[in-house]
C-alpha cells in the first residue's frame, strides 16, 4: 500500500512539472489539461485516506494548485483578448476588471453599456453667424492642452544633470547620443514569419503593463529579462525595436563598443548610469546585441580586469531591476538581450534572463 502511494505520489509530481513547463513554453491547451488530469487524480488520493490528520495537508496542497489553476487561466484569457480585433465588441479593459471580481459574497456593478450616438439634426443657417468665434476658442483651447502637455513631459536627463551640477555630466551626454535609439519605428506588421516569438514576446512584455493585478501574489512574476538566440539575420534586433514601439517604451541600444572606455573604472559607471536613466524614462528596455561580447564566462585566464568588473556591475543592476517592486511605475524596465552562441554567456547572466526565446524562421 506505501509503495502504491509513493508512486501515485511521484507520478503527480512529474506530472505537474511538466504542466507548468508547458505553460512557460506558452503551450496552455496541453498544460492546463494537464493541470486538470493531477488535480482529478489528487482529489482520489486524498479520498482513499482514511485519517483526517493525513488528509487535511493534501487538501491545502489541493485548494493552493486550484488557485494556481486559476491564475493561470485568467492569464489565458487576457493573452487571447490580444486577438480580438478593436470594435468587436469585447473590451480588455472590461476583461481585466472581470479577472478581479472573482468574489463570489460580492456583487460586481453592472458592466458599462455602450450608449448610441443620438440623431442630431443641422443646425439652420442663422445659428452659424458666430462660427468663427467658436473656430478661434478651439484654437485657443488646443494651444493650451499643448502648452500643458510640453509642460508635463520630462525634462532630459542631462539638462537635469546639468542643473544639479553632477559630476558624470559628459557620460550621461554621451549615453544619450550614443545609445538612446531616436530611429524610425517598428511594429511587428513590418516582421515577416516568427509568429510564436511575437506572442510569447507580448506575453513577457506587456502583459505585467497592461494587468499588474495578475503578479502581485507571487504566484505570478514578471520576467524583466529576455535572451532572443538564434542564426544571424533572423531579426532579433527588430523584434526587439518593435517590442518598445508597441510599449511606448525608451529603448536603449547597447552594444560592445558603447560601453568601453581607456579610463579606469568609467565603463561600470557608464553601466550604472545606462540603468540609472532607463529608470528615469521609465517604461523602459535596454536591448544588449550580442551580450556574449560583454557578458561572457568569467574566470577565463585570458579575461581582463577591467572587463570582470563591467560584468559584475551590470549582473549587480540587472538584479536591482527584478528584485524591484512589479508595481511601482519606476521600476518598468526590461532587458533584452541578442546573441548567436548563448552557451558563450555566463551562467549568472543566463540566469538573469528568465525568458528565453529561440529565433528561427521557418
């Protein structure tokens, strides 16, 4: 009998495993049925025993996997509302608003109702003497909003930089220059093929933006980096320029020769100053291409110096990225990083970027 519940024991463990792997992988249909099959199975387990005392940790076992369960699918739902094409009837905002209400002692208000535009009839010829007085407080009212607007923008960082007298002031110019990406956009309709690696790049990206609601319990955790690999010429760096455009974000285009320097020690403040403004311009991505040339194994004996202490400083920011709180709007930066030969990468980078995406056109 021991034996027989140490193997159903162990087999419903591998099993949910491998559920939640596929739920990383994006493939839900089979990972949420998966999630079913254990919990029916874990439900027979627990009627099979015979003393309360060992039943009541399975049942708590049971009610935390439902509520993951439910996470899960509330999460589904949200991705499949990115489909649902604008004016189909079918608000995310209004989605969002049911995935919080799930309590079932209190009444959610009703949902909004869409009122019709009402028939207004022309105005007759006399009532329009006055228009153009009406057309001059439009203008004057538009040249208001927008000199509010100008107001409400943040200044640059280096003019903040320069008020305050920092000593890093011709670094932080040169950051802006050199890496602050001001191109043309990309959407993801100028991308031809990698349909799966959009999806599971809108996942990882927007999706804490847009429903903050669904990480705040820890069951759920943002991912804050993303390593693209795969073949030269797959478009890695346009996804990467597309996922910012869709955002709204600041992107920041790093490479190897932006962050060099013949003085000591002002690359790790280049470094700290890179993340310093992204947090700034928050939402924010800084997109590293080709992160196997300034992040690659340490302890090598041909590696320099000055190049161990670049990669713990920026292991060190990347860290105080992800341990930030999901919730606080400063704290709305993401890496992503690009390279052919991810086994180049130092483990504790590889660690750093949770998500991992392969780009291969088929």
């Amino acid at each position: 009998m021991a034996s027989m519940q140490l193997k159903d024991i162990r087999e419903m463990g591998e099993a949910m495993t491998r559920a939640r792997e596929l739920c990383l992988e994006a493939q839900y249909d089979k990972g949420l049925e998966l999630y079913q099959s254990t919990l029916h199975k874990l439900s027979q387990f627990i009627r099979r025993m015979t003393k309360m005392s060992e039943r009541q940790p399975w049942l708590q076992m049971q009610i935390e996997l439902e509520n993951e369960l439910n996470l899960i699918t509330d999460y589904v739902e949200l991705t499949q509302a990115f489909k649902i094409p604008p004016g189909a009837g079918y608000s995310l905002i209004h989605l969002c608003y049911q995935t919080e209400a799930r309590d079932p002692d209190v009444w959610s208000p009703p949902p909004p109702e869409n009122v019709p535009n009402r028939f207004r009839a022309p105005a007759p010829s006399w009532a329009n003497d006055n228009g153009n007085n009406h057309n001059q407080r439009n203008k004057k009212e538009n040249e208001r909003a927008r000199e509010r607007g100008a107001g409400s923008e943040k200044p640059k960082y280096s003019d903040k930089a320069k008020e305050e007298g920092w000593v890093d002031l011709e670094l932080i110019e040169m950051i802006e220059r050199d890496i602050v990406d001001t191109g043309p956009p990309v959407t993801f309709e100028q991308i031809a093929g990698l349909e799966h690696t959009k999806e599971l790049l809108q996942e990882s990206v927007m999706l804490p933006q847009i429903a903050p609601h669904l990480f705040k319990d820890g069951l759920l955790k943002p991912c804050n980096g993303v390593l693209m690999f795969g073949p030269p010429g797959t478009g890695k760096t346009l996804l990467a320029k597309a996922v910012a455009n869709v955002c709204k974000s600041t992107f920041f285009n790093v490479s190897a020769s932006t962050l060099a320097s013949k003085y000591r020690g002002e690359s790790e403040r280049m470094v700290r100053i890179l993340f310093d403004m992204a947090r700034y311009y928050s939402p924010s991505i800084i997109f590293m291409d080709e992160i196997d040339a300034i992040a690659g194994v340490r302890g090598g004996a041909q590696e320099h110096e000055s190049s161990r202490r670049v990669k713990t400083e920026l292991l060190v920011q990347i860290n105080g990225v992800s341990s930030g709180d999901p919730a606080d709007p400063g704290n709305r930066v993401m890496v992503l990083a690009a390279t052919n030969l991810p086994w180049e990468l130092d483990e504790a980078m590889r660690r750093r970027l949770t998500k991992r995406v392969c780009t291969l056109i088929s």
